[in-house]
C-alpha cells in the first residue's frame, strides 16, 4: 500500500487521537459522519438517514475497522480535500490493513477529481457486520487492481457504500436513491435473497443493473434483465448436495431444518426436496427452526423414527445457531449436508467434533484447483484468508468493469452483460450468465475435517 506524505500539514497534538478514538467507540463525530448502524429490524428510513446511508468517504459505517487517522479522513474527504483524504486513509490502512472500507475510500479520493466512473455496493451493516467485510473486501480488491491499472479506459472507479442493514424497506429506499441518481452506473447487491427480491422490480423499472455477489434463491432467476448473480443459484446448490447424498454416502432418506422466513432457506429446502424426489431418494421430515417451539433433540429422535438417514440444514445465516444446535445434538449419529450460509468460523467454533464429516456446498473454496493465484494476491492485500462471498463481490465488480469497457452507460452494462458472449476474468474462473441472469458456474463441496488452518482444530477442505 503506497503512503503519502502529509508534509505542511497541522499535525494535532497526541491529545487529539485519545479524544477521538473515544469518540470513535461512541458514534459521535465532527466534519466527517460516523452512522451508528440502524437496527437490523428498522421498518422505516427518511430522506435523510438514506443519505446518510449511502456514502463515497464521508461516512464510516465500521469505525472500530479502522483508526482515529480514519475520522480524519472522512473530514478531510467531507471538506473536498481529496489529497489529504487519501494520504490519511493510507495512513490508517498502514497500521490496520484489513479494512476495505478504508482501502474504498481512498480509492475514492483518487478518483474524485478525475471524472470518475461510479458504482455502489449495498452491504447488510449491523445484520451481519462479518458478511458486510466479506463483501467489501472483494469490491475493495477489485477496484484496488482496475485504479492501480489506469482505470476503465482511462478513468478510475469510485465505489459508494450503501448500508441497507438488510432490511427490505431500507433496501427499497436505498436502491431508489441509486436509481435516481443517474451517475451511477451499476450496484453490487443486495444480501439476504429477500432483500434482493424485494428491490428487483426498482431496478427493473430504473434500468440500473444491480448484480448479487450472496443472493441465491431461485425465485431470482428470470426476475428481471437488470438483475443478475455471481453466486449459483439454490438450484445448483440442491442438486449437488443431492447427487453426494445418493451417489456418495449411498442413503435416500432425508430430514430438513429450514426457516420459514427466510426466502432463502425456503428456497433450497425446496429445490433440495424437488432435487432428491426426482432421483428416487425422500425427505421424511421438515422442521421450522424459526418455530419458538423448536428441539434440536426432540426433532432428531422424531426424524430417527421416520427412517431419516441424513440431516440436511438449509438455514441462513438468521438461524445458523439453532441449525448448529441440531449439529451437536446428532453426535455424529447422521450425515450432515449443509447450505452456503453454513459454511462459518461459527459452525468450525461450535460443533467442533460433532461437525467433522459434514458437507457444505459453497461456489468457491480458497483450496481447491485454480485458486492459488487469487488466493495468494488477497493474502497479500488482506493480511489473511478470504472466502466465497468475496470472491463473488470481486468477480461482480469485475463483470461490471468489463462492461463498463464496452459502453459506459446504463443500458449499455445490461446489453453486455445480457450477450451470450460476454466473459469477464474473475478470482479464479471466466464470469458469465445464462439468459436467466444466474452465474454460470458449477458449486464446490467442502467437508469438516480436523486440521490447524482455523484455530478451533477443524476446517472446511474442498472434496474433489
């Protein structure tokens, strides 16, 4: 990361970095904005918190990522003084490089005085601070590499960040804004498959291609020509959990724990169920782990005395504690299949033992074939491993970069993401759609095993 000298600048007294690190862990701020993230069950937004929402380098929507170096930035970028901005944003990365939000906004104050090309990406915020990282490094890295080189036919790529904190009316709200707003060109979002559902049609009827590095249930397919996905649809997922359950451990007897209110989840319990009834196998039970009712033990003796040979958990990430539960009640006793929201630190944390063996399908594994290269390059930004959902974000930022290359305007991002011969180059494979606007990939199993790659003795390895 390259550093740039502050020289002639007034350098605050020490005083100074106390005062705003304390202010950085209450929400509080001066010049530059830092938003306390809305509850991820806030039903209503004004004109004003979507403002606030949406941010260049203004705003910090994960201020303890960063430094008090960080606030200073955002009042410098706030004040338009893009030079000093990007010299304090590298600065803060020096001593806390693991921070995309960061590597953004610097980016960003590059970009700022160039006639830069614009897109956003909507992350879920305080819904799942994790997954928001995960997201952002991806988008981080890709418009790290595209500036680095010179930009998009000579002009570099400014990302806005938008926090809809996975909430559909939020969401709804935010991607009006973007639409609105006819210099941005395309979105990298949303998250949760019912956020992404839910703001289909404003980006429909705005013509702004909005692509989906997470969102995998199937009611997306065919939902609009301006909504697309880097990530294989439940679909895929489905079927390769059901050819390894058939074909591998050889057993046709399934039970399913699921959340009812998830789209998601009610996705690929049922195209799992479809996906196993048409090769001869059967689930024998379903269980709703939103249900206050619910008994990881009861649910498994009831499942045992239905003929269940194999648990599969098509949870998100909402209810991954209570599928985690069923994990430790079934010690081992039945296989256990799981869904991409499984694929966690948490379950490697929690199950421990009792996880060892389970299944996970997952579009992209750090060690599988083809990897190494991206793998290594994100070490090396990053400071550590990465997974699946940031190089989902990084191959939709890719995809729309390629776009931009051809015509840098709105229609002209969804005819060429729409041509059967678009390809873009991603993390470790060609990115390019079927005509239902869904990734056209194949999914990788992975399988809990003991190892020391994590630090909780067990780790997800890709299956050949």
């Amino acid at each position: 990361m390259t550093s740039h000298s502050t020289n002639g600048k007034f350098s605050p007294p020490p005083i100074f970095y106390i005062i705003a690190a304390l202010l950085l862990i209450g929400g509080i701020s001066f010049g530059g904005k830092i938003l306390n993230l809305l509850p991820s069950n806030s039903n209503k937004i004004d004109s004003d918190a979507v403002k606030d929402s949406i941010s260049q380098g203004e705003t910090l929507f994960f201020p303890k990522d960063g430094t008090p170096t960080k606030l200073q930035a955002t009042e410098a970028f706030t004040s338009g003084n893009y030079a000093n901005a990007r010299a304090l944003f590298d600065r803060s990365l020096q001593q806390k490089p693991n921070d995309p939000e960061s590597l953004i906004y610097s980016n960003n104050a590059r970009a700022s005085s160039h006639n830069p090309l614009k897109i956003a990406v909507c992350v879920p915020g305080n819904a799942d601070i994790n997954g928001s990282r995960e997201i952002l490094r991806g988008v981080a890295q890709a418009q790290q590499e595209i500036n680095t080189a010179g930009g998009i036919n000579g002009r570099l790529l400014m990302v806005e960040i938008a926090n809809d904190n996975n909430d559909n009316k939020t969401a709804q709200q935010i991607a009006e804004s973007l639409v609105e707003r006819s210099s941005i060109l395309g979105v990298v979002g949303h998250y949760a498959s019912s956020v992404t559902l839910a703001t289909a049609d404003i980006y429909n009827q705005g013509k702004l291609v909005a692509i989906s590095p997470i969102s995998t249930a199937v009611q997306l397919s065919n939902k609009s020509p301006y909504v697309l996905r880097t990530v294989p649809s439940d679909y895929v997922s489905a079927r390769a959990l059901t050819d390894y359950m058939l074909q591998t451990l050889k057993l046709k007897k399934a039970v399913v724990y699921f959340n009812s209110q998830s789209d998601y989840s009610k996705s690929l319990k049922g195209e799992f169920s479809t996906a196993i009834a048409l090769q001869g196998g059967r689930v024998v039970g379903e269980y709703d782990l939103s249900n206050s009712s619910f008994s990881p033990n009861q649910s498994l003796e009831e499942a045992k005395q239905l003929g269940a040979e194999v648990i599969m958990l098509a949870s998100n990430t909402g209810s991954l504690d209570r599928a985690l539960q069923v994990v430790q009640a079934n010690q081992n006793r039945l296989p256990v299949l799981g869904g991409d929201d499984v694929y966690s630190p948490k379950t490697l944390d929690v199950t421990r033992q009792q996880g060892r063996g389970m299944v996970i399908a997952v579009p992209w594994h750090i060690l599988a074939a083809g990897s190494e290269n991206f793998a290594s390059r994100s070490r090396k930004l990053w400071g550590g491993d990465i997974n699946w959902r940031t190089v989902t974000a990084y191959d939709a930022t890719r995809a729309l970069r390629t776009a931009l290359r051809q015509n840098p305007t709105r229609e002209g991002i969804s005819v060429a993401l729409r041509s059967p011969f678009f390809a873009a180059s991603g993390a470790s494979q060609s990115v390019s759609f079927l005509p239902s606007g869904d990734r056209n990939a194949p999914m990788q199993l992975v399988q809990v095993v003991e190892g020391n790659r994590s630090t909780y003795g067990y780790d997800f390895t890709p299956i050949p």
